[in-house]
C-alpha cells in the first residue's frame, strides 16, 4: 500500500536510462579502420566484463529514478507481529450530557458522530482488515456493560448497514473511567495484530484535569500495545446555567397548605449572569381513581375520630401520563457571578391529595439537560400526628393541640389525636408523622420498642418533662445510651426570677429560625420557673450551645468545604460525588448532625440546657426539660404581669417549626444513571414490583429480596432519563401504594470549562498519545500498526546513487583530474598527428587524395579515443596508445 499511490505513475521515468541508451546504439555505425584493429584484439578480450558493467550501471541508473518515484509514492508494509493481520478500532464516545453543547447550527455530539462516520468511511477505502467496536460511556458501568458494536469487520456491506444518526447523547455524566475498565477487559478478545483506541470527548476540565485514575488506565493500554488517539470534539467553552438543586423546605406537606420550595441556579460561565428567570410549575403524576376528590380534603374536625392507622393516600390505578401541569409564577433571579449559585425560595400548594411533582426550568441555553429540576410529593390530605397525654382532662396537651391545629380559621394540614401511653403498645405507629411523650411517667416495654422502631426508621420523636417525668424511667428508657431518651435527667430545679435578661437563649437552628436577628426579642418576656438538670456525665458530652453568629461562619465554612470535596469527588466518579446536601443557604441550614451526639438547641440564663436534640437512626429525637404546658413555664401563654403579644405567639410558631422539622426527613438526591431502590414490608405488599419511566410507560419489573429484618428489597436497573420515575406496590389486602422517584441529571456535568492541548497532555506525560480535532480528523494508514519506507528509502536513494557513481569509474565513464588532463591531451595530439598522416599520404598519391585521407584520418582517430573513452581507458592508455 502507498500514502500517494497516484505517483506510481512516474515508475515509466525508469526506462529514460534504457531510451537514452538505445537511442545512443543507434547512432552507432561501423568504420573499418586500420589502427585499431589492435584495439579490437584487446577489448575482445575483455568485451563480457565491460558488457556486464554497462547492463549492470543502466538497471542501476533505472533502479535509482524508481526508488525515487517509491519514495515520494510512500509504500507501507505491515507490522511483524503475530496474528492473521488485522487492525482492532475500539471507539469510546463520550454521551454524556456535556456533548450537547450547542455550536452555531451543530454541536458537540454531532462532530463526535461526524468523526466516527469519517473513521468508517475512511477504513472501507484503505485496504487490509479492520474491525470495529463502539461503546459509551453511559453503557460501561458495572453491571450494565453492553456495546453497540463489537468486533464487527469494516467492508462495503457493514458502510451500508452502519449509520451512527442512531445515535444520540444520554442524560448520565462522566463514566470515563468505566469505559477505559471496559476496553481493557476487551483486549484478550482482540486477536489483531493492533489495537487503536479513540477517545472521542469534548475533554471538559472538571473530567480530565488531576484525574490519575484515568492516566493510570491509560498507561496501562499502551503497555497492552493499543495506540491512542483522541479526538477533541468542543472548540470552546461556552456560558451555561443548571439548576443545581430543588427541595422543599421544612413545613407541613398536605393538600391545601402551602410549602415552601427551595431552588439553586448555578452559573458554569466565565461571566456573570443578570435577569435570568425561573419558570415553576406542578403536576399531577398518576392520579389516582375517580374516587379521588377534586378539591382540597378537609381534616375531621374532630381529632379523636381519625382512624388509627388510616393509611397513607394510594394509587389505585397504575402510573400512566402526568396530567396537565399548573404554571407558578415565574421567581426572578439576582445576579449570579461566575462559577457561583444563588438560592431562591416560591410557595406551592398543592389543591389536593395525590402524587404532584414540580419543574422548575430555564430559558434553553448551550445545554440544555440541566436547565430543569423535578421533586416528587406524596400529598396526604392532612398530617397525622400522636400525642401522648396521661393527663385525666387531657389538659397537658391542650396548649400544644391548639398550636399545631388552631381550627378553621388557619389550616395548617395537621390533625392531632391525643391517646394514652398504652396506645404505644397496641397500635400501628407508621400512620403518623411524628409523636409527641407530653409529662409521661411510664412506658410499657412493648411501648419502648415500638418508639424506638418508629424513631429509628425515620420518625419524629419529641419529648415534653413536667412533674410526673420519672428520673428513673427516664434511665431505663436511655439504656446506657442506646435507648430513644437521649440524656440521664438528675432533678427539678427552680430558675430564679431575674427580669434584667431573659429566660431563654436559643440558637441557630430551624426551630428558632424565625426568632433570629430582630425577632430575638420575643423572647425576652418568656419566664422560665422550673426545669430538669442533666446528670454530670452527660453534661459533659452534650454539644455547647453556638451563638447566632457562630453558627452561621460555621455553617458558611463548612458548606465551602463540602463544596469543594464534593467537586473533587466528582472529578474522580460522578456516581460518588456527596453535594446532596450542599446546596443549602445559611439562613437554612441546621446544626451539624452525628451519629448519637446530643446538641444544645436552647439554654437558660444560668447556661443549663432547656432543649436538646439526637439523632436516632434515620428518625430524630428533641426533649424540652420543662412542660408543655404552663406548669413550668408561661411560654405557652405569656406573663400577665408583663403583657407580650409575641410571647403566645412565639409558642405558635415554636411549635409549628418543630413539627416541620421533626417529620423532615433527607430528601432524595437522585442522578440519572442510578438505580431506584425500595424497601417494604412483606406483609403488606408482593414481592414483584412494576417501575414506570417518566412518561408511564411500563419500564421494569423487579422482584424483591427479603433481608434479614423480614422486609422486602427491591432495585431497579440505571435510571436513564430525567423526570419522575414510579413504583407499584401490590398490597396483599388489596390496597395499593405508589412509590415516586425525582431523577434529575448530575448538575456538574454542566460545567463547561475546556482543557487545552497542552494541559491535557501535559495530563498523561508518560504516554504518547495523538491529539487531534474532530474537524481535521482523518484515518492515516500509518495508524494502522504499519510503517511508512519514505525515510528508509530516502537513505537507500542517497547509498544508491554513491554505488551507481562507483559503478561508472569503473566501467570508465568516469576520470579523475590527472587522466583527465593526460587524456584530452592526448586528444590534441591525435588531431595533429592524424593530420600529418594525411599530408604524407597526400604527398605520394596526390594532394587531394591526400587531403580526403588526412581528414578520415583526423575522423577515424576521433572515433577511437571516443570508443577509448568509453570502454577501455586504462586498456587504449596501456596497450594502445604506449604502442
């Protein structure tokens, strides 16, 4: 094979020696002529040699001029390697969403695939024997490895067949690593005497930039003998804006009540970004059957009535199509610096119970993949919650029922049922959101448990003292730090009355959130009379109290911190990146949470702990050391004696904080390419569970594995796509529940930031690796595992003209200075003598008979020193002209 075959045209040129020599035979004739007939004698003798030099120095002068054409041809052989010859192209294609990038009229993906078709086309018209093997990224995971084509071999037919319009960009973010794994499993099923591997990415920073993984995979290609070419499809970075996060804030999730939604742009671009919109909007997933009521459903008026384990809404029909969606008015956005986020919040009420979900989006950009977010809701019609009153008149729990449900005039969605304490031990606690232990005394073991169960599968557990809190108990419910109650309680102890400051300090936290800043001073008329003191031990493990302001540049530096990890986690796998819970604002976020740790959310005047709160498995757990009630304490009501408006209204808000806080749980963070997983009990539902993709149509059925506890698992495979996947559970008692997933794209694959052909081989500096654009993209031969001969031919040119002038002294077409000299003049004195000849011939027959002699004897004499001159030179010197 030649890189310019069309140049092989010029190997007639090699018969110009042979013209030429032929053309010079012609012109040839004999002449008898006396004087050399001494000359024949001795070159007969040598006439075989002389022949052999002059046949031997023409096909040398021919080889040269077609080395020459050769060279400039470029002629290519194969490698000397083992196998039967063939080429193996293995392509990664990167699919991830960053190939969408828009450029002009194209964009990124459609030079990838531009650059794949080029590859294709260009491997049909080479010769030899090419196979090819695609694969993407997003389809070499673990797990779900597959390739689009494998091995397949690249002729006329496979051209026609082929077309890569088929293919287009998925929503999942890197998985270059997984790809790079991938190929290399591939490589004892190439039996090809080489391997090529393209890489064929748009190359963004935040993939390739510090990313030893990859270096070490690639490394370890080349040992393998792949060569690697990769091939930049982005030209340029571009401005781009993602919404990095959508979730609701801590409130009451029920038909006809408000929520609070926070979402957070982010701006990828080298500039800041000024008027930009975010569009909100709700819809109906999978409504549930004609039963379902139109309007908002109104909690019973009386709270005693509600069933004790009414359960949650359920679909009775399966997923199908989301209804028509409600637009929200649009939400401005401040101007968002470069590489920065900002946070804004919007209400949405949903107008009844059922599955919702919520979009918000921007105006299209250069990727448009991250311009939407979607959460999913589950909205009961009002939410159920427990309070445990021993009280004969049910007085303990009156101030706190009036706060969470004050009636028809402010629905706040909660519906409160007062039991005893042995309602614990008999009842199904999972139909509701949270519990509340006001003043109790004793618990029954089965009591003990069932809380503990309920806390730690993500309930909210919250703990009022009075005077019938029992120490002990309160111990034996602790269990040495393994029990619900989070602290070892020692005694009642009275608060003097001290009006110069207040009673209460609270701190950064969501339930005294709205009391920060100015609104400190509502509690400066709250009075304290008596609380609960800690036992020694356990006041030396609690977690101080912070101050508003601490709390904040804690919360600020800590946030940054995440930040960054959670960047540099995503440079490595952006499956195991941990930004969920990130993208909080200051004024939102809590007090950092460990496992078992008990923290100080509010301290008396005296700095001995009024409010504490632990984590408890999934679920949470605050004790408030006084009552509930106005028996320690005036909070609920005010002081008469010092009239406050805020202060019962302070009680209010406390309250409804608390119950928000309590029944929020971490919302789900889920990224296109994960699975879906859920767990359930299996008692109640089957093990075979239908999942639904976004649009409702049937995606995968799964069935569930028991684990240990009894309860049933079950997985679905990667998710593929944005928007709100849905599972079906099959109760046993023929009631049905629909479980609702908000998959979203991995926001940081939006990040725009190209690395240049520099830095990113500067990535890889022990391997040699061949950059290229996808515009000048180009199959060469010599990539192919073979070698071009111009510069092997170009050194037997210059060693072949050296032998050919070698050749040419020898065979006497050649003279050096000296004979040179001798031999032209001799040539001189064989005119004169030839001339003489001629006059004494002259002479004797005849002057001009002398003269027509003496010029065939001048002619003669010419022609002898030519034929000297290129034959004999060293013969006619020798035994000639001495003679």
């Amino acid at each position: 094979m030649f890189t310019n075959p069309f140049l092989l045209w010029g190997l007639f040129f090699a018969a110009v020696p042979l013209a030429i020599h032929l053309i010079n035979l012609l012109r040839h004739r004999p002449v008898e002529w006396g004087a050399m007939e001494f000359l024949l004698t001795a070159y007969k003798k040598h006439r075989t040699r002389m022949r052999m030099k002059e046949l031997l120095l023409l096909l040398m002068r021919m080889g040269l001029i077609a080395l020459l054409v050769l060279m400039l041809a470029g002629p290519i052989v194969r490698s000397v390697l083992p196998g039967s010859g063939k080429t193996h192209h293995i392509v990664i294609l990167d699919d991830s969403f960053s190939m969408m990038d828009r450029l002009g009229e194209t964009s990124v993906f459609e030079n990838a695939k531009d650059s794949i078709g080029q590859l294709v086309e260009d491997l049909t018209q080479q010769g030899g024997i090419h196979d090819l093997t695609l694969l993407r990224t997003s389809q070499s995971r673990e797990g779900t490895r597959q390739t689009d084509i494998h091995a397949q071999r690249v002729s006329r037919s496979f051209l026609e067949t082929f077309s890569v319009e088929t293919l287009e960009p998925s929503f999942t973010s890197g998985g270059m690593g997984d790809a790079l794994r991938y190929v290399r499993e591939l490589v004892p099923e190439t039996d090809g005497d080489s391997q090529i591997l393209y890489v064929i990415s748009d190359f963004r920073t935040r993939d390739w930039k510090t990313a030893p993984e990859l270096a070490a995979q690639m490394e370890e290609l080349v040992r393998a003998g792949f060569r690697i070419r990769m091939i930049d499809c982005a030209s340029s970075s571009h401005a781009n804006l993602g919404v990095s996060s959508l979730k609701p804030l801590e409130g009451t999730q029920a038909a006809g009540v408000p929520l609070l939604l926070s979402a957070r742009v982010t701006n990828f671009g080298q500039s800041a970004v000024n008027g930009a919109v975010l569009h909100p909007e709700i819809f109906q997933v999978s409504p549930s059957s004609a039963s379902t009521p139109s309007s908002v459903t109104s909690p019973p008026s009386d709270p005693s009535s509600v069933p004790s384990a009414s359960p949650a809404p359920s679909a009775q029909h399966s997923a199908s199509t989301t209804s028509a969606s409600q637009t929200l008015p649009p939400v401005a956005l401040p101007e968002i610096p470069a590489g920065d986020s900002v946070t804004v919040s919007f209400p949405v009420t949903f107008p009844q119970a059922g599955n919702f979900g919520v979009r918000v989006s921007l105006p299209p950009d250069a990727i448009p993949a991250d311009d939407q977010a979607h959460a999913a809701f589950s909205i009961p019609p009002f939410e159920q919650i427990l309070l445990i009153d021993d009280s004969l008149d049910g007085s303990v729990s009156r101030f706190l029922r009036t706060a969470l449900a004050p009636g028809d005039r402010v629905r706040t969605g909660i519906v409160p049922r007062v039991e005893k304490a042995r309602f614990l031990s008999t009842s199904d606690l999972s139909a509701f959101r949270s519990i509340y232990l006001l003043d109790t005394a004793a618990l029954e073991p089965q009591a003990v448990t069932a809380l503990e169960d309920f806390v730690r599968k993500g309930g909210g557990l919250c703990i009022f003292t009075g005077p019938q809190t029992d120490p002990i108990q309160a111990q034996k419910w602790y269990r040495g730090g393994k029990g619900f109650f989070p602290v070892i309680l020692d005694q009642t102890q009275e608060l003097p009355a001290y009006y110069a400051s207040p009673d209460l300090r609270v701190a950064h936290h969501p339930i005294f959130r709205i009391f920060s800043g100015e609104n400190a001073s509502q509690f400066n008329s709250i009075r304290v009379e008596r609380y609960f003191t800690l036992d020694d031990a356990t006041l030396e493990t609690l977690i101080p109290l912070e101050d508003e302001t601490s709390a904040i540049q804690k919360t600020q530096a800590d946030r940054r911190n995440r930040r960054k990890d959670s960047q540099k986690d995503s440079q490595k796998d952006s499956q195991k990146d941990s930004r969920k819970d990130s993208e909080v604002s200051p004024d939102l976020e809590t007090v950092p949470a460990g496992s078992g740790e008990v923290r100080v959310l509010a301290a008396l005047r005296n700095n001995s702990p009024l409010v504490v709160e632990r984590d408890f498995g999934k679920g949470k757990v605050i004790l408030f050391l006084t009552t509930a009630d106005r028996t320690w304490t005036d909070w609920p009501v005010g002081d008469p004696a010092r009239p406050n408006p805020f202060s019962q209204g302070s009680y209010v808000v406390m309250a409804l904080q608390l119950q928000a806080y309590l029944t929020s749980a971490a919302f789900p963070d889920l990224r296109v390419g994960t699975p879906l997983s859920i767990s359930f009990s299996a008692e109640r539902f089957e093990a075979s569970v239908p999942f639904r993709v976004p649009n409702g149509s049937p995606w995968e059925r799964s069935t569930a594995i028991p684990d240990t506890e009894g309860s049933l698992n079950v997985t679905s495979p990667p998710t593929r796509s944005p928007g709100i996947y849905s599972a079906e559970l099959k109760g046993l008692n023929g009631i049905d529940e629909e479980r609702l997933f908000a998959v979203n794209p991995d926001v940081w694959e939006g990040m725009t930031e190209k690395m240049s052909k520099p830095a990113l081989l500067a990535e890889f500096p022990n391997i040699l690796l061949d950059y290229v654009s996808a515009e000048s993209f180009r199959f060469s031969v010599s990539d192919a595992g073979r070698s071009i001969l111009s510069d092997w031919l170009l050194a037997l040119v210059l060693l072949w003209i050296l032998l050919e002038m070698l050749l040419a002294a020898s065979a006497s077409w050649h003279l050096n200075g000296t004979d040179a000299v001798t031999f032209f003049s001799r040539k001189g004195k064989g005119n004169r003598k030839g001339k003489e000849i001629g006059k004494k011939k002259g002479n004797g027959n005849g002057s001009r008979k002398g003269n027509e002699n003496g010029n065939d004897s001048v002619k003669a004499g010419k022609r002898s020193e030519r034929v000297g001159n290129r034959t004999l030179k060293q013969k006619i010197r020798t035994n000639g002209g001495e003679k």
